[in-house]
C-alpha cells in the first residue's frame, strides 16, 4: 500500500517539508487547481507530477482508491492544518489499512486571531462549508466565535443573518473581524458592525471572527434553573420551577435537533432547553399576543437566539415547522384531541411527547388519547409544598401531572 503525505500550506509558501517531498518520485499530486498553481510558481519541476483535483471530493478518494501504479508516495497538499475541518478526516476514514503521514501548518483559525491580535483560547468555532447558516443560532450565546465561511456563507450573508434576526440595533452588539486570502500577497483584513459589512463583497477564501460585545451577565452564563421572577410573565402563568426541572428530565432532550413547545406561554421551559442545549432549535407556539411579547423578551435578556416564537394556534401553526425530535404540550386550549391526531399523521416514531395535565379533564383525556394512539404512556404526579420566612409556612402548589408517551415498538 502507497503512503500518503498530507501537507498543510500557510497561504501561499510552501513548507519545506513540501519541498523535501516533491524533489524526490512521486506518484500523485493531489490538491486544488490554486494550490498546484502555487507549487509550480515555486516547484517548476512539479507540472509533471500527474495531477488529480482534490474536487469533487468522492470522485477524487474513488480515484485513489484505485491508484495502485506509480513510483513513491501520493502527496495530497492542503491549506492549514488538514485535520482541523479538513480533508483529513476523510483520508482516514476512507484509507484505514494504509500509512497516512500528516505535516500541518498553522490552521486559518490560528493565523486569523493572530492577524487581529486576540486570543482564542476561549473561542468556540463552526464551519459553514456546505452547510446551513441557521447552524450559528446555536452558538451566538458565546462571547467569541470563529466561522469557517464560503463563497454562499460569505461574511457579508452572516453579517445580513444578524441583521435579519435581530435587528439593526441588536445586531450593532456583535462585532465582526474578517480575514481574506491569509499569507498571501492578496491578504486583506476588515473589521465592523453587520450594518457596515452586510453589502461588502470578499475575495476567497476568508474566514470571520464574531464578538458579542454585550455585558455577560452571571444569570447568562449560567445553564440551568432560572426562577420565576426572572422570567417576564403576565398574572402568574408559568411552569413552576420544580415542574420545569422534572418536565426537562422527562423529555430527555438531544444535544441537537428540534423541540416544538406548544402552548409556550412565558415561554419558560423552551428558554430552559434552548440555553442547557444551545444546538438544539426550539419553536415556542404561542397564540397569546401578550405572551408572544414575553417570549420574545425572554429569548433577549438571555440570549437564547436558537429559540424561535411563533405566534398561531396549534395545531395549524404546526404545519410549517421543521419536524421535531421531542414535543412538549404545555397548553392546549381545550384543542388537545386535534392536536394529538395532527402529530399522530406527522412526526416520526421516534418523537417523544411530554405533556402537563393540571384540570381533571385533561388528566384522563390526555393518556387515552396517546393510548388509542399506539403510544406507551407514563405519568407522573408532581406534588409541591414549599417552606417560606422563618415561620417555615408552608405553600402548597396544584399537584401536576407530567405525561410522557412513546410509540410501542411493535
């Protein structure tokens, strides 16, 4: 079996371990039309190494699965460090009984903080190559975030997401740094508001540094287990604290993915999943126009941007949405038998229903509708008593009954 060497290139100078590798019989170049044009400036003798485009990215490993013939290795040259979102991870996932040998340079994350003198250390990063842009929503609670962009997820098309998120003026909170073709001749670096950026067009390849400029705030930071005046809610309705905890430990919640939260009111327990679980999208539906307006407070002062209010009564405001992982019914309206029969006809066998039963009516309706359904279903009583001063009075909250239902595997 041929050994592969991959290399990592810092813009547009070669390493010498390049150098060293290409002076010597090789067998197949593998690279991007830009980056062979870069060995040959430097490497005349090279232009007669036979040359496979590293794109697309199937046909070229296809290519070298089959490549047998040849004298010395196959070299594979790439930018920055091939095993941080590069091509790497697919040469050993794809060439597990071979020797691959890796030489990296600095990453393009590395040389981008470098380039604007700020330390990353604490920085979380996300490549956007080929990929959604809604996928940030999860990350923008992060003070400091590096984004592998491209050619559609360019810096300007994040800076016009901000901008259409948020708004102009929320928007001015983050601060974007900008780095175009790094190490080479043609390095540009840019800085400024969404605003300031949203109409500029940028040379590839560039990568981008988000700021979040905004105070962060001890209760941002912390994840789990915000109490009730800390959450804007109108006459008393919301999911108590100790029913928020149970209901969250009930729906046993994906790192990623979606939750529909129907019947959000306050919106507390969407705003709890959507801060413990910052990949996760959670759509809070909502027909209340006052309680819409407090979600959407909720969702600002703590920054839970993968959350999204959407305003309509279920089940018809359902129709729209991505289909979800977990379901979590915390008010129905009196609709709860249209509701449930609309999910039985669309979410997968998979999903998880939670539901919270406080009147009596909903308590006997809700589990045989999820039977008749073909779901199993648990229930659990939540009884709350709580202690007060220093008379310890004691308190004592409806009982709730937490409702949770899975489809029978046979």
């Amino acid at each position: 079996m041929k050994t592969i060497h991959v290399i990592g290139l810092v813009g547009d100078q070669l390493p010498d371990k390049m150098r060293q590798v290409l002076t010597q019989p090789v067998a197949i170049l593998v690279c991007s039309a830009a980056i062979r044009d870069i060995i040959i400036t430097q490497l005349p003798a090279a232009g007669n190494v036979r040359w496979l485009s590293i794109t697309p990215l199937h046909s070229c490993l296809g290519e070298l699965r089959r490549h047998q013939e040849g004298d010395g290795p196959i070299v594979v040259a790439v930018t920055g460090d091939p095993l941080f979102f590069g091509f790497g991870r697919l040469l050993t996932d794809t060439f597990a009984d071979r020797e691959i040998i890796f030489e990296p340079s600095l990453s393009t994350m590395q040389l981008c903080f470098a380039r604007f003198g700020i330390p990353w250390d604490d920085a979380q990063f996300l490549s956007l190559h080929g990929r959604p842009l809604h996928l940030i929503e999860g990350k923008l609670q992060t003070e400091k975030l590096f984004l592998f962009t491209d050619r559609v997820n360019s810096p300007a098309a994040v800076a016009r997401f901000l901008i259409d998120r948020f708004g102009e003026q929320e928007a001015g909170r983050y601060h974007l740094s900008v780095g175009e073709c790094l190490a080479t001749s043609r390095e540009r670096l840019l800085t400024g508001d969404p605003q300031a950026l949203a109409g500029q067009v940028f040379h590839e390849p560039n990568c981008l540094i988000l700021r979040n400029t905004a105070p962060v705030t001890d209760t941002i930071k912390q994840r789990f287990g915000l109490r009730e005046q800390e959450l804007v809610h109108s006459r008393g309705l919301i999911t108590k604290n100790e029913v928020r905890a149970a209901v969250l430990h009930t729906l046993a919640l994906p790192q990623q993915g979606v939750l529909w939260d129907i019947g959000a009111g306050s919106g507390s327990v969407g705003i709890e999943a959507a801060r413990l679980f910052p990949e996760l999208t959670v759509y809070s539906v909502e027909k209340n126009d006052v309680e819409c307006a407090n979600i959407q407070a909720n969702r600002s002062r703590f920054r839970c941007w993968n959350l999204i209010v959407v305003p309509g009564t279920a089940p018809s405001a359902l129709a729209r949405l991505p289909l979800p992982d977990r379901i979590f019914i915390g008010g129905s309206g009196g609709n709860l038998p249209s509701i449930l029969n609309s999910l039985f006809n669309t979410i997968a066998g998979s999903t998880i229903i939670v539901l919270t039963a406080v009147s009596d009516r909903t308590r006997s309706q809700a589990p045989r509708l999820l039977l008749d359904g073909g779901y199993r279903v648990t229930v659990s009583r939540v009884s709350i008593s709580r202690f007060v001063g220093a008379d310890n009075k004691e308190t004592r909250l409806n009982p709730i009954d937490i409702i949770r239902a899975e489809r029978n595997d046979d």
